[in-house]
C-alpha cells in the first residue's frame, strides 16, 4: 500500500506527521503537549536482561516505568487510550507478571481497565521445569468512559457465518453480525521469530499486525499513537499504514536505523509484513512430513527400531 511521503521528523512537532526520536523517551514525552495524543502502544523492556537492557531490581524497574507511564497519561486525549503490553519478570525460576504489578500504576493515575487482552503465540523457548510461556498480556486504559472504540473496524469472521435464529420474533434471520464478529480478548497471532517475515536483528520484535487491530479500533485517521519504546518502528509502520500520525522514541542506534529503513519502506509500499487475519500456518495441512514422529510407525511401514533397540512392550532402552 502506497503511503503519502511524509520526512521522518526527529523531533516532536503537531504538525509532523511521522517522528522517529534517537533518544531516551522520556525527552521525548516531555516535547509532547498535553493531551494531544489519542493512542500510546508500548511493549517496555521486561527487565530479564536482554541485549538492548540493563536488568534492574525489580522496584528500581517499576519505578522507571511509572515515570514514562505518568507522562503517557499526561499526554493522552480524554477519549484517548494505552495499551501496554508486557510478559513476564523472572527472577531465580519464579515469575512475576508485569501486567498484575504495573496495574496500581495505571490505576493510581486515574485510568480504567477495558480489557486484559491475551496475546497466544505457539513459539518460544522450551522451558524444562516450568510448562513454556506462550502467551502475554495486553493492557488496555483509557481516561474515561467515553472513548474511541471502533468495533467494525476489526471484526473478524464468524465460525459459523450461516446461522439463523431458530425460535422468536428473529426466527429464520441470520443470527451473525454482517461485518464479522467481535475478536474477543484471547489473540492468536504468530510472534516475530527466525522465519517470519517482518524479522529483523532485534531480539524481541512486535509483529506489525497485532499494533494494527489497536490502531484501527481505538484511534481514528489523522490521529497521534506514541510508542515509548518504538524498537524498530512496528507501532509507527502501523500507524502510518492506516493514516494515524506515528512517533516514537528509541535509544539503541542499530535499532533506530532499522526503525527508519522499515518506516521508509512502508512510506514507500514496499514494506513486507504478514497480512492481518492470515490464518495460523498448519503444517499438517501444508503437508510437511516433519509432522509425524520418526519413531512413530507409519500406516504400511516398518517402524524405525529393531527388536535389538527396544524392550518387550515397545519403547526404547
């Protein structure tokens, strides 16, 4: 999709419309006037110690975040909202959740939880004495009770599209939304790893799709979304795809140039990224052989281990 070409500004200005600032964001939040930004998406650093961090205590860690989350609310428009997205903090084994501890942030501050959104993926590390973390959260503020939120912008298909009403004044009619359903607050969507598309040398990349469905149902066109901690620019690319104003804030130079390459691409329609609503790759249904155990036996074949190799009831030594 072709984009207007706008500059990518370095500061902070209203009548910009794309802002990547190589810095630390809260000089960036403190260039922002109050309340004009509709949408703040963030996924912070989670303090575990990657590459582009320095681990914290974890009351050192919460602190720092309360202070660019009290600028976010600062900065945010009264139908405005924030979304922060977070995992988990471990510390010798054991788990913390962000979302449950960043909350009395949010809540002290004055804002409302609309939903605790879920955010699947099937891929990560393999832990060996906890079950693997396959899932993070999505915290959605806003500062009032009146809000943007648009519904038919990210309604997804039904899974039964044909269905009528079968008794009552409705009987007979199709029981379904026209434009699909509402996505629920349990997300499946693939994480940004080796093979993904939109991959990049960042180790903990936001897929482009997901900041999409937060951009279109709560902010509107010609409206500001922020990002904080921009990475490599998914939250501005998404912003920008759908005629939202983009900035955002990052400190690691190499990620910075990557965030304005991938920006420049999108500006230029030639940014590839996973289509919204793809569905979840099914490598049975694709075909691939790795889908059955090599020591599985085959329907018409031998099994893979001889009488030598394995016990009297079948499994190996």
């Amino acid at each position: 999709m072709l984009i207007e070409r706008y500059e990518i500004a370095d500061h902070f200005d209203l009548a910009e419309h794309v802002v990547l600032y190589a810095g630390d964001c809260l000089d960036l939040l403190r260039s922002v006037p109050n309340a004009s930004v509709q949408l703040v998406v963030t996924s912070p650093p989670y303090n575990i110690g990657k590459q582009y961090e320095r681990r914290l205590e974890l009351d050192v860690y919460l602190r720092q975040q309360a202070q660019v989350i009290a600028e976010c609310v600062r900065i945010l428009a009264p139908q405005g909202s924030i979304c922060w997205q977070v995992g988990n903090y471990v510390h010798k084994g054991a788990i913390v959740p962000l979302d449950a501890v960043l909350y009395p942030v949010f809540s002290q501050l004055g804002l409302k939880m609309r939903n605790r959104i879920i955010w699947h993926f099937e891929h990560g590390l393999h832990c060996g004495r906890r079950f693997s973390g396959r899932y993070e959260t999505i915290v959605w503020f806003t500062r009032s009770d009146q809000y943007v939120f648009n519904l038919d912008a990210v309604r997804v298909p039904q899974k039964y599209p044909g269905k009528k009403h079968f008794k009552g004044p409705k009987v007979g009619q199709y029981s379904c939304h026209p434009l699909g359903k509402n996505p629920g607050d349990v997300w499946i969507i693939p994480n940004v790893k080796s093979n993904h598309v939109e991959k990049t040398d960042h180790p903990c990349q936001f897929p482009v799709e997901l900041v999409e469905r937060l951009v279109l149902a709560l902010s509107n066109e010609g409206d500001w979304v922020l990002d904080p901690f921009v990475g490599t620019g998914t939250t501005i690319i998404a912003a920008i795809r759908h005629g939202r104003r983009g900035a955002g804030a990052e400190l690691v130079p190499a990620y910075v140039e990557i965030a304005r390459q991938r920006i420049g691409q999108q500006l230029q329609g030639t940014l590839r990224t996973r289509p919204m609503y793809r569905p979840v790759y099914d490598p049975t249904q694709a075909g691939k052989r790795l889908t059955v155990a090599p020591w599985q036996k085959r329907q018409g074949e031998m099994p893979l281990l001889d009488n030598d190799s394995a016990t009297s009831d079948g499994r190996c030594q």
